[in-house]
C-alpha cells in the first residue's frame, strides 16, 4: 500500500505562458503551495493541476516543459481546452459557486452550459488522479472549482483515500438550496473520506444543508453514506510565520521599505487594508466607512492615510468590472472631497504586490483593517500579525472573516455597520501602547502554534485516521459465535448486559403502544437477571411508567427510560434523573410546534414524556412524512440552537430531549459503580444505541438488530435472532451447554 500524498487543485504552483518560439513556466509562490509542498515531498508525491493556459496551435515545447516539470517538481498538468477553461473557471466556478457559497444568492448565475463544463473538467481532473493513483495514495483536493472530483475518485478508485478542504465558507442552507445541481454537488463532496472547513459554522451550515437536502443526518464529527464514514472537520488554515517574520528582521530591502515608508508619512498613522478586488471583501464599504470617520470626525484629517490594495481579480466577469468602477469613483470622490494639496486620505494601488513590499506596509502600518463581507478564513489578518514585530498595530477584523473564529484580541466590526467601524477605527488609533501590546502578543502566539505547516500535517493525518475508521466501519463481521459469546460469559466473574427494547426485545410497531414484550421475553430477561455476578441494564426511549410496568419487578436489573434522562437501581422502586435539577418548562414552547406537524400529518402523533417530546410518523405517508421530518428537524435546530436540548432523529420519530440523556451516558453511570466488568454485552437497532457501542471499550460484544451502518463489531438480523442470542445467555452456566460446548 502507497502512502504518497496526491495534491489536487484547480491551478499548479506553476503557469506556462509562450516566450516568443519558446515555451516558459514561472513557478508561483503563497501561502498554499508554502505550506503543502514540505508534506507533499517528504510523502514522495504529485501535485495535479492546470498550468494557468489553453494550448493551442504547435504545443510541443510546451508539452516537453510540462513533462520536465512533472519529473523534477512532480507536477502533473490537466490541460482544459479554451472554452472548457472559461466556462468551467469564469462560468460556473465564479460566477455560480462562488457568489452562491459566499452568500451572495442574488448574484448566481444559473447556466446548465457551464455546469456542463464543471462537470467536464472536474471528470477531467480525476481521470488525472485515475491514472496516477496507486492503491492506498491520499488524495487531497482543494477547494470550490472541484467538488465533484471526490465522488469520481470514489467511485473508480475504492483503494485510495480522499480528503478535500473547502477554503471558502459553506452557506446556510436556505441560500445553498437554489442551486439547480445542489443535490450533486453535495454527493460529489460526500465521496471524500475526510471533508474540511475554516470554521465551525461553514461545518454546521453544511451539516444543516445535508438534512434539508438530501434528508441525511449527520453527528457533529461524521456522517454515514453508502454503509461508510465520512469524517467532518473544522480545521481552519494559517500562514507560514517563519517566513513573514525573518522578510522584516532580516530582508534589507524589506527593511529599507519599512523605513522609506514612515519617513514619508511620519506625523501620520497608517491604515492598511489589502484585498483581492472582489466583492465579497468590503472594499466599498470600508470606503464609505472611512469617509465617515473623517466627515464625523474632522480633527483626523491630515492625522491618518488608508493605503488600499487592490490585487486585480476576474477582470473578465461582469460584476468584477463594476465593482472596479465603484471603487476608483469612491477613491476619487473621498480624496476630491477631503483631501489637501499635501494629503490625500486614500492611496489607491490597484496592482499585485511582490510579497517583500507587502511585508513592508504590514510592517509598517498602525492599523490593519479587514472588512469582509463573507470570507472562508483571510490570512491578511495572519499576515498582518507576523509582520508586528516591532509595532504592535492593531487588526480590525469584520466579525463575517473566518479569521474572526480565532483571533479573539483583535477588535471586530461589523462591515455593513458605517458608525460601529468608524468608531472601531478610532479606538484603534487612539489605543494604548500597553493595550496594543497584551493584544499583539498573544494573537501572534496563535498565529505561530497554529500555522500553515502544522494545519497541512494535521489535516494529512486526520485522513489517515479517517480513512482507517472508514474501513473499521466497512460493516460488522456477522453474527456473534454463541460458542465463543457463551464462554467469554462463563468464564467472567462480573458481567453486564445492556438492552435495548423497541426493535431489539420486541419488533417496532406502527403504533408504539403495540409493542408490548411476550411472556417469553420477560421470562428470558428474568433469567437473565438472576445470574449470580450478571447485571441486566434496559435501556430505551421509552417513559419510565413503561419499563416499570414491563420490567420493573425483576431483580438485579437496571431500567434506563427516556435514553437515560431517568434512571432506576436495582432494588430501588424509584426513578431519579440523570442530572437532577432538570427543568421541563422548555416543553411549553416546543409542544405548540409538534402539535403543528400533527395536524399537517394525519397518522401522527405527539407523545409526552417526563423529561421528553416525540413526534412520531410511521403512519405516515412514507415520502411526505420524510419530507416533513426534515423540515420539523431544522425548524427545531434552529429554535433550540444554544441550549441544553438536543434533537433527535430515530426510526420514524423526531424526539426533542436534553443532550446528556442518551444511552451511552448510562454506560458510562453503570461502568462508574463497582468494579470494571469481565465481560459487557450491548444490543440495539438503531442509532441511539451508538452512543452505548462508542462507550463501550473495543473488546465488548457490541451487536447491531437488524440492516445499515453501525459501528457495533457484530449485527443480527431482527428481534428474533437477538431474543435468542439473549436465551442462549441466560442458559450459558448449565451442565447440558457446557457438555455441548
């Protein structure tokens, strides 16, 4: 089995442009292609990309370049013909995916023409990976432009792993379900093994756009598709520091810039703001929020000059056209209106910036303003910090940056908010040394621990890690040896069975009070319980007058109803909550919405528990009362977001409890009394009893009831089957089975 490392991204570290007769390639330099290449050559690997142009016409020297390149660098070209290349990049990718993932809906285009090309070219991209591969290789893709590649890869190549890394932001859910080909797009993400966000919001934005699209449910780290995992991650980007610190320690010419810059501006404060020209970056808005500070604020005039850089972008693209439009005229009217024969209060460079000359504005700047109106991470932010050595500047940073998520000291506007930031910047200019120093300091203690190498090593491991749980979670063994269950049960001294109830002791029913345990299960359960040194915990969704009507006259047996929220001892005839203290006033509010969903739903009902809501809708039209779980779902998300309760999806109920009342929480409160069982076995069907397989260690006989994912070591078929393996149990310490044995 490889290990290598295959880089995939929509342009290779390199671009080739013709020379006259000749063929050249420029290497290309960035935070990326820093931070992924020392990973990449210590895994002996590939970086797969497109080379920056169309060929046409005599491409010989160009193709003997590339093969050069592929050889000395290991970078493997995918050439896109000319009119792929514009409506794959300029088409789809930026003028649909792009505005829609930064939440920008009314500025998507919608064009079945281009999202043919994103199909092409992404089909293009992982034919290049195809040929590549080899069994075992990970696989990391990169960004927007190529979100269909994992499902490809997946698809034609099983024996890889795949992660891909989203480095913009991910989009609620209401803007992202415009999208005509929203339901492809999400499949093509979900053929990776590991997907990775900036923050934790885009991964629960995704998250939520998975219910309410393809009605998948997800737990806060993974989701299962195909009987796979797909582990999920919020691993947020950094810089190289090392090299921003040592251009303004040790450059000359950095510092020679440093110093030409505060003489030329000495008696002044800088502010600096750099940006891409793109709409999503607030350039106008931080324009007009500076031309208010100065209007509101007149003793700043001549005192304080924004340097704006804008790095051209997309020149091509209609709205990028107007928005440079808008820009020159807000630059020129601000600096028409207010500036002097001696000062101008914006210097404008619309022009890319050598990263020597960029160092030296960050060095040289008092204040660094970032005032995205969306934005995946913003490293200038980063950038801005590592370059501070001597300066301590202050960061403004739009609460809408990812970068927000992480550096804490910084001072957070609002971008959309004219008053709120020029008031921000004031504070930022009239800040005290010490103040701008405690800050400083400890966002570049952040900005060195978490830096671009370390999140490009990290991100390498999780998806090993995730890749190894994926094939963990290929699926159970099969049924559990009753010769092999049975002697592990004899030969230990303490021994504790958990049970579930509903599809595990009886088969689910359409009405739940239907399923009412036979005599028979009673009698194997009691059985059970009786075992000198075996402790039986039932624990179920069920309310707790249930259990105790069921169950609750058999010895040594603990009753664990509504998943865990209420506990009942052995011996004791009492039931006492999990966390005592836990208020129920909550369910005022949340009984009117389900109320609401049965009368939409005829077959539906709501069912009242002591420290529970359920609404359940196996009576339901199948495809209608999927459908309407998934809205109830997200409208309860969103109501209880930021509060102890949890909500939760089960075999035709949408349940609404507290967080901490689930199965392996009495797990955990069982294993906590007493000494550690010899032997634990734990049986369930559905994906409440998951929490009771996870906490339970690697060695326990965890069986899963029934069909589907699990990460239980063995499954059965349905009840039956786990009603006997349980009889087989509760008859293991006879003469005539040892005898069999």
């Amino acid at each position: 089995m490889s290990d290598r490392l295959l880089v995939v991204s929509n342009r290779l570290p390199l671009t080739t442009r013709r020379a006259g007769t000749e063929w050249r390639a420029d290497l290309s330099s960035g935070g990326l292609v820093a931070a992924l290449t020392p990973v990449m050559e210590r895994a002996r690997g590939l970086w797969i990309g497109w080379p920056g142009d169309a060929p046409s016409g005599d491409t010989e020297g160009r193709d003997a370049l590339l093969r050069s390149w592929e050889q000395e660098h290991r970078f493997v070209s995918v050439d896109l013909p000319a009119k792929i290349t514009r409506a794959f990049y300029e088409g789809y990718s930026n003028n649909t995916i792009w505005p829609l993932l930064h939440g920008f809906p009314t500025l998507v285009s919608f064009d079945r023409e281009t999202w043919h090309a994103y199909l092409d070219a992404n089909e293009r991209f992982a034919a290049a990976v195809i040929e590549r591969a080899k069994p075992g290789d990970l696989v990391w893709i990169h960004d927007y432009q190529l979100m269909l590649v994992p499902s490809l890869l997946r698809a034609a190549r099983p024996d890889i792993r795949i992660g891909f890394f989203l480095h913009v932001p991910f989009p609620p859910a209401e803007v992202f379900r415009i999208l005509p080909q929203r339901d492809e797009v999400l499949h093509g993400l979900l053929g990776a093994d590991l997907i990775g966000f900036q923050t934790h919001e885009h991964l629960g934005a995704f998250r939520r756009t998975l219910l309410q699209v393809l009605g998948t449910e997800s737990r806060m780290d993974r989701v299962e598709v195909d009987g796979r995992i797909v582990a999920l991650e919020a691993h947020p980007i950094g810089i190289v520091t090392d090299e921003w610190e040592q251009l303004v320690t040790t450059d000359k010419g950095v510092a020679r810039r440093i110093a030409d810059l505060r003489d030329r501006h000495a008696g002044r404060q800088l502010v600096l703001a750099v940006d891409r020209l793109d709409y999503t970056k607030g350039i106008p808005e931080r324009l007009r929020a500076f031309r208010h500070f100065l209007l509101t604020r007149p003793e700043w005039r001549g005192r304080v000059t924004m340097i704006q850089v804008a790095v051209p972008s997309r020149e091509r693209i209609p709205r990028y056209v107007e928005l440079r439009r808008e820009v020159s005229e807000l630059v020129g009217e601000l600096n028409g209106e207010l500036g002097t024969a001696t000062w101008n209060p914006v210097i404008y460079l619309r022009r890319s910036v050598s990263r020597s000359e960029l160092a030296a504005l960050y060095a040289a700047a008092d204040v660094a303003w970032v005032a995205s109106l969306r934005d995946g991470m913003n490293l200038v932010a980063k950038e801005f910090v590592a370059c501070q050595r001597d300066r301590a500047g202050v960061l403004l940073l739009s609460e809408f940056a990812g970068a927000a998520g992480e550096m804490g000291e910084a001072l957070r506007i609002n971008p959309y908010d004219e008053q709120g930031s020029a008031d921000a910047l004031e504070r930022a200019l009239k800040m005290p040394e010490d103040e701008r120093r405690e800050r400083q300091d400890a966002l570049l203690a952040r900005v060195r621990r978490s830096n671009a190498i370390s999140w490009a090593e990290g991100f390498v491991a999780q998806l090993r890690t995730a890749a190894d749980d994926r094939d963990l979670a290929s699926g159970p063994v099969g049924e559990p040896k009753l010769v092999a269950l049975r002697r592990a049960y004899r030969s230990a001294k303490r021994r504790v069975c958990y049970l579930d109830y509903d599809g595990t002791l009886v088969p689910l029913a359409s009405r739940p009070a239907d399923a009412v345990p036979s005599q028979a299960v009673g009698e194997i359960v009691g059985s059970l319980a009786r075992k000198r040194g075996t402790t039986v915990v039932i624990v179920s969704g069920r309310p707790a007058v249930d259990l105790e009507r069921w169950f609750g006259h058999l010895p040594s047996v603990w009753l664990a109803a509504e998943h865990g929220a209420l506990l009942r001892e052995p011996g004791s005839t009492d039931f006492q909550s999990l966390r005592p203290g836990a208020g129920t006033e909550w369910k005022d509010h949340v009984r009117p919405v389900l109320e609401h969903f049965a009368a939409r739903a005829p077959g539906s009902t709501v069912e009242e528990k002591d420290y529970a809501l359920a609404w359940h809708y196996r009576l339901v039209e199948p495809e209608f009362g999927t459908w309407l779980s998934n809205e109830l779902g997200v409208t309860l998300d969103q109501q209880l977001a930021g509060t102890e309760l949890a909500v939760l999806r089960g075999s035709k109920v949408i349940e609404i409890r507290y967080a901490w009342a689930n199965k392996g929480e009495v797990v955990s409160h069982v294993r906590s009394i007493g000494a550690t069982p010899d032997f634990e076995l734990a049986i369930g069907d559905d994906r409440t009893d998951e929490d009771m397989f996870d906490r339970l260690p690697p060695e326990a006989w965890t069986v899963h009831v029934g069909g589907g994912q699990t990460r239980a070591r063995y499954a059965v078929p349905g009840p039956p089957a786990a009603i006997a393996l349980i009889a087989a149990l509760a008859g293991a310490s006879s003469a005539a089975e040892r005898a069999a044995d």
